[in-house]
C-alpha cells in the first residue's frame, strides 16, 4: 500500500500537503524507467473565507486523494481548485472530487488548461481562464499566476501567494524517488535527492530544456525569487530550508553546467571488440586525470535509457562506442542516440569509436547524427575487428583531441 503523507506545512494560513507515494509505477510516461519511484504532491490552503486545493493525485490513487483530502476538509467546503498542469499525474483525481463538491469550486488555469480540461475531463463549467501575471484575492491571499510555457506543457503555470511569499511550481522544481522525506531540512537526503531530479529534469522536461532558464529568469526578473519562503513542487521534496536551491539546480541542468572532469562513456559491445576500444579511451581519460563514468550494453548488462540521460547535463564531454549491426547502428545505441539528441541536446564535445566485422557503418551514422545537432563533433575513429597497436595510438590521440577541445 502506497505511504500518504498529511502535513501541515503552516498555521496561518492553514496550508497542507497531501503526498502519495507511488512505489508501484514502473515506467514513467509509459516510458520512463523509475525503479525509485515517485511522489504526486498536492496542496491545500484554509484562508479565512476560502479553501483553496492547488492539484490533485493520479486517477489510480484517487479513493486515497479523497480520504486524505476530506481527513482535513469536506470537499463541499473547497471553494478553488487551482490547475497549475493538466497532465493526467496531477488531474487524474479531479472529475470524482468535483462530484463530491456539487461542481462548486472555481476552477483556475491558463487558457489552455481550460480547453484540455474539457478535451479530458469534459469539465467546461466554473473554469476562470488567467492571464500572465495576474492577480486574484481570495480570502485574505493574493495569488498571483505566472505562465510558465513548456515546462513541460504548454498550459503550465506557478502560483506566488503574495502575502506568505510561497511558490506552488508543480512539475517546475519537481524530481523522480520517494524521498524519506518531505522537505529539505535534511542536507544528505537533498544529495540523494538531487540526481533523480536531474534524470526528471532532463526525460520529461528536456525537449524544451531551454525553456527552463527562460522561465527561471523571467520569474526571477518578476522579484518573488530571492526572498521567496517555500517552493512546493508537483513531486519529490518541498523546499524551505533552501528553496532557491532548487531553481538553481534546474538552471544547471537547462544549461548543461558541467561538473570538472566528467566524461560520459556509453557504449555497446556484443562480442567485446568495442570494450576493447573503450578500454583504451578510459585508460587515457584516466591518465589525463578525468573521471569516466561508463555504462554498457552488453550480453549481460542493458542499463535504462533514462539513467544515462540523466548523466549527460554535467558531462564535460561525451566518448560514444557502437557496433554496426545490420548495416547500421547497434539498436541500442541508436535508440539512446534518439532520445539522448531529443531530450539532452548540448554543446558538449563528442568523440566516436566504431567498430565492424566486413563493413564500417556504424560510426560514420552516429557522426553524421552528431554533427546535425548541438554537440561538436570531434572525431570518428572505426576499428575492423579486434584493436591493434596502431588503433590503439589513433584512440589514444582521438582522447587527447577531445580534451583539448575542453581547455580551449
């Protein structure tokens, strides 16, 4: 059974959080592998004349919603719901909640918000449509709406409660995993935490990741960051001790901001003729005092797509090794190269090794793949079969070509 967590997060107002934690999910977006797991946060605020609910859970956990929820209200009392993100993972639970409350409750998001909830809910009643940056009073709070486009849809926003200085992000700010946790009052727990928010960042956020310095920026450029007391995003941990840290991290990784020394290694190897190339790049990277982290398709291991996208944002550089099957690229590396130039496109130096049996293909698709997108190319070296003494010393300069690249 799935851990619900209630929490009073604050007195005055009265402002809850009501966190499932999803452990059975398997595949997020039907895609996604997340064995750790993850959170849906919803958030509820008691003002004086007004009871506000900022989202909601996933359709497969709502009787779990609505015992939580009417644990602390009866839903006949919400007098706003507020949809910062119509993704089914936050609305799923919103038809059934509105039955409880005899379709009561003013429903507020953007414009496009409205037209899907019609288009998934057939919800078209009550519904206020904002406007960037506007104002609404409810109760004795001011919330003011920002539109925050692709991050990652196009009707997403956040909502800053003016008078409490309290951002609902949603999935802006969010992470994969369950932490042990609710906040960030836990300085290890945030370690823990930070690498599955860069592998959410970079697989449901990443084909836009521009998107994310622009709209941090304009939310910084509106004054409500530097001082801001709590940021409560759609999954993972809320923010409190350091709420601007989150945003920072999010920054980072929109930008691809490398961590010193990092190389990214990916490669596939059937029969242990790529390793052997491979092996040789590492032991130079090692050399030259760079920290390889490596991940292997072979007949033993097949690590998730999604891991390694996660790695690429603070990769200085990337070495990519494949083998030409069927007169192409190994179905695995092709793959991740799809994704990887889809979600994790950045200005990052690759180098190619490829290897064949009776006919090079391999790497010359994966250069010409590299070279269409924003990574800078740096060299294509193919090996026919096992490595030899003079391929070792071509790989050995293709690494050193590679690093210069990063001193430039």
């Amino acid at each position: 059974m799935p851990k619900v967590w209630i929490e009073k997060l604050l007195d005055e107002p009265e402002l809850y959080l009501l966190r499932i934690d999803d452990d059975k999910i398997k595949y997020f977006e039907a895609t996604w592998d997340i064995p750790e797991g993850i959170t849906y946060n919803a958030y509820l605020m008691k003002t004086d004349s007004a009871v506000v609910l900022f989202d909601a859970w996933k359709k497969d956990y709502t009787n779990e919603f609505l015992e939580a929820l009417s644990s602390i209200v009866d839903p006949k009392e919400i007098t706003h719901i507020v949809v910062h993100h119509m993704e089914p993972d936050h609305s799923g639970a919103l038809p059934r909640l509105l039955e409880l409350n005899g379709y009561k409750a003013k429903i507020i998001g953007t414009v496009f918000a409205k037209r899907l909830l019609e288009a998934f809910y057939d919800i078209k009643e009550n519904v206020h449509a904002i406007e960037d940056g506007e104002e609404l009073k409810i109760g004795s709070r001011t919330l003011k709406f920002i539109t925050v486009p692709w991050l990652h849809w196009p009707d997403t926003m956040i909502t800053y409660v003016v008078e409490d200085k309290i951002i609902f992000s949603c999935d802006a700010g969010g992470g994969y995993s369950i932490p042990e946790a609710i906040d960030d009052s836990d300085d290890e727990v945030v370690e823990r935490y930070l690498p599955h928010v860069t592998k959410y960042i970079v697989t449901v956020i990443g084909h836009y990741h521009k998107y994310i310095v622009e709209n941090i920026e304009k939310i910084k450029e509106l004054g409500i960051v530097d001082d801001v007391r709590m940021i409560l995003p759609g999954h993972g941990l809320i923010w409190r001790k350091n709420p601007q840290k989150i945003f920072e991290h999010y920054e980072k990784v929109g930008a691809g901001v490398p961590k010193k020394g990092k190389v990214l290694v990916i490669y596939d190897s059937m029969y242990g003729f790529v390793e052997e190339s491979v092996r040789v790049a590492v032991n130079e990277l090692e050399r030259l005092g760079f920290t390889p982290v490596v991940y292997r398709y072979t007949d033993k291991e097949a690590p998730a797509v999604s891991d390694i996208l996660g790695e690429v944002p603070d990769s200085e550089a990337l070495v990519i090794g494949a083998s030409t099957y069927e007169a192409g690229i190994h179905p695995r590396i092709r793959y991740l190269l799809y994704e990887m130039l889809d979600k994790a496109n950045y200005e990052k130096p690759v180098l190619i090794l490829g290897t064949f049996g009776w006919a090079g293909v391999a790497g010359r698709e994966i250069e010409t793949l590299i070279k269409r997108s924003k990574f800078d190319h740096v060299d294509t070296i193919e090996v026919k079969g096992r490595t030899t003494p003079e391929d070792e010393v071509r790989i050995r300069e293709g690494v050193r070509e590679l690093v210069k690249r990063l001193r430039r």
